[in-house]
C-alpha cells in the first residue's frame, strides 16, 4: 500500500519526493493546487540565522507597544484575542531561560543541516540553479540599532554561523539602491534565496509524478485507523477511502483538525503573512535585506521584488487587511528610496505557528504509522528538505541524522 502525505506546500512536497526517492509509492493530497498555500507567498529566504526564539524576554517588552500601534509589525485583531489567549499562555511559558536554551538548541540542531539536504534535494530534482550565491544583508541605521540586535548576532555566534560586519562603503559596494542612511550592516552568508518558492513546490510535484507519484485533488476528512488502531488510510470529502500503511500530516496552519482527529490536539495557530510582489520596481537587488528595526524583509525573487514582513492574529477565517502588505512597502522605501511599486500584487497566506517556535516532526504518540511534519512558522522552506529527509527516514525504519525528540508531538 502507499504512503500518503497530506499537504501539498513545500513542506509535503519535498517529503513526498524524498519518499517516492526512496522507493516507497506516494499519493500526495492537498485541498486545492500544489503550492498555493503559505508556499507560494514566502519570502523565498533559506534562513538559517532566524532560529531564535518568538518567545524570549526582548520580544515580549515589545509586544504591547506592537499591540498599541496600528502599523506595528505584529497586530492581533481584537475579535479573535479571546481565542488566542491558551495559545498566547503557552507562548509565555516558553520564555523561560531553560526553555530558551532548549528551544534554541532545536533550531540551531535543523539549521546545521539545512544546505546539505537542500542542495541533495535540489540535485537530485535538477533543481540546484534555483539557489541563489548571495546571502541575506541585515540593516541599521545606527550603532544604537545594531546594538539592539546583538541578543540575535551573539545566539548566531555561539553556535558559530557565519556573519561578516559591514561599513557603509561596503554596503555602497555590494548594494548601491540601499540609503545612505543605513550606517550598518551584518552580511549573512548562508542566508540564501529560492528563485520562486512556489515554482519550486511546482517542479517537485512534477518529479513526484515522472517517478510514478500520484497527486490527488481532495479535502481530507477523516483520517481510519485498523482495529489494531495503525493506521489504515484516510477518507476524502467526496466519499473516496485511500488506503495507506503510513500517513504524513504536512497541512500547515490546518494540521490540528486532523490532530484531533487522532484525540492528539496542537496548540497550532496562524500567523497570517503578507506579501507585495513588485515586477517592475525600479530598483535591482543581489541580496535580500532584512531591517530588524523596521521589521519587513525584501528579497529579489519570483522575477522581480518581494516586501514581506508582517504578523496579524486572526484565524484562518478572516479576510485579509491588505493595508499590512501597504504598511511594509513604505518601510521598505526608507532603506530603498528609488523602490517603485509597479505591476504590483498583494497576497496573504497562513503560516502554522506554533508556541515555542519549534516544529513538530515525527511519529504520532497516539497512532502507529502516523507522522507529523508541521508547524515550521516562518522557516517552512528553510526546513523543508532536511525534514523531508527526517521523515523519510522514519518511514523507512532508519534512524534520523539527529535526535528528533525536540521535535516530538507530546511535549506540550
């Protein structure tokens, strides 16, 4: 019988092709078309420096002046507050110096992985050119702002990832459309960019399918088990049962339904992301930029430039307030003065965020033959191929390149 992978972004379908790789036969499910999820709208960023913790004691001094400011870079619409407050409580549980440390070492643990499996990932799809040479550039327009940033620049340090100091005339060097006004800088090396995120989910759907995979349009409902209570396969909206001897939940902000489904609840919640993709923008980049200070991020993808940067807390239901995508595009002109924003589109998508900021990845506590690949937040691509490696390992019986207990369902 197949192996199933629900879920159709980056995520499930880097799993999906690992598993096809490795000689299992896959069928891949998502709700609507491959990609269109929170992978299309990504900032393309392969982010091993962004690890750290939501949850630490720097972020939450912030929060209620965040809270206060309509254009600040987190925003929590105050119908949904109530429904947030038991994920938000499990949030500041995860501030505690130990837990920290903990949360610290599992990120740091995945990111010493990740270009390795990324680039046999993208080899082995024929993919590769799709990794951009250049790194992600991190802004401040004064001593004062770097200064604020070093809790972030001493974490990446001590696990030994690498940054370089920049001046302001290497910043003229490297990136001549950023503003005199930013003093300086920290290049980050290993901070690479994805062409096109969504072209990427697109070409490994494709591969899936020339290698015998199956991808199957449908709304997963029910997830059966046998009576020795494995897992048995999965029942679709329209009626159709799919049998499986493993079944890989890789849905995103919407895993915890199936979850339940297995009495496993996830304290999951979106956090929902906006985007402005600019075809014809005025300006070139080499680099992406980041400007903590500011919080929005561009990249130079998807043919053309990506202003990114927002939190909003409202559910999966709400309709978008595209007036987040506005805000991070006039920010993003004070570090790119000659930024136009022509032939331009806004998107929203639903990243699946969980409280300690750590993925879930690995067996069902409850269901044998039951595996979980959910949760990544911000870093869905940059974790993408190394959890697909992690789980085709324990689908295939073999033991994972890293201790997986971090990572596991049961620790909240």
């Amino acid at each position: 019988m197949p192996v199933i992978v629900i879920g159709a972004g980056i995520v499930g379908a880097a799993a999906a092709f690992e598993l096809q790789r490795r000689g299992n036969s896959v069928i891949l499910i998502d709700r609507g078309a491959p990609g269109r999820g929170c992978s299309y709208g990504n900032m393309g960023s392969i982010a091993t420096t962004e690890f750290l913790p939501a949850s630490r004691p720097s972020i939450w001094a912030q929060i209620p002046k965040w809270l206060l400011d309509p254009q600040g870079p987190v925003r929590v619409r105050p119908s949904y507050l109530p429904r947030l407050v038991p994920w938000m409580l499990r949030f500041l549980q995860a501030s505690r110096p130990a837990k920290l440390r903990e949360i610290e070492d599992a990120g740091a643990a995945l990111c010493a992985r990740v270009h390795d499996d990324l680039t046999a990932l993208l080899s082995a799809t024929g993919l590769l050119g799709m990794l951009s040479e250049t790194g992600c550039l991190s802004l401040y327009a004064s001593d004062i702002e770097l200064e604020a940033d070093r809790e972030h620049l001493d974490v990446i340090r001590r696990y030994g990832i690498a940054h370089e100091p920049l001046s302001r005339a290497d910043i003229a060097e490297l990136e001549p459309a950023i503003s005199p006004r930013i003093a300086r800088a920290v290049l980050f090396p290993t901070n690479r960019t994805i062409a096109d995120p969504y072209e990427l989910v697109v070409a490994l759907v494709d591969c899936l399918a020339r290698t015998g995979g199956r991808y199957v349009t449908g709304n997963v409902v029910e997830l059966q088990k046998a009576a020795d209570n494995r897992i048995a396969g999965v029942r679709l909206d329209d009626g159709q049962n799919i049998s499986a001897d493993a079944v890989v939940i890789a849905a995103g902000a919407f895993t915890d339904t199936l979850s339940k489904n297995l009495g496993e609840p996830i304290p999951l919640e979106t956090e929902r992301g906006y985007h402005t993709q600019i075809m014809d923008a005025g300006v070139t980049l080499r680099h992406s930029i980041i400007w903590p200070a500011r919080a929005f991020m561009v990249s130079p993808i998807a043919g053309g430039i990506r202003v990114g940067g927002t939190v909003e807390m409202a559910g999966l239901h709400a309709p978008p307030d595209y007036r987040r995508a506005k805000i991070v595009v006039e920010r993003a002109r004070e570090a790119l003065p000659e930024l136009q924003v022509r032939d331009a589109s806004e998107w929203m998508g639903h990243r699946p965020a969980l409280p300690d900021t750590v993925p879930i990845i690995g067996p069902s506590a409850k269901v044998p033959g039951v595996y979980y690949a959910t949760g990544h937040g911000h870093l869905g691509l940059t974790y993408a191929a190394t959890t697909a490696r992690i789980i085709a390992d324990l689908v295939s019986g073999q033991s994972p390149p890293l201790d997986i207990t971090p990572y596991r369902v049961n620790r909240f």
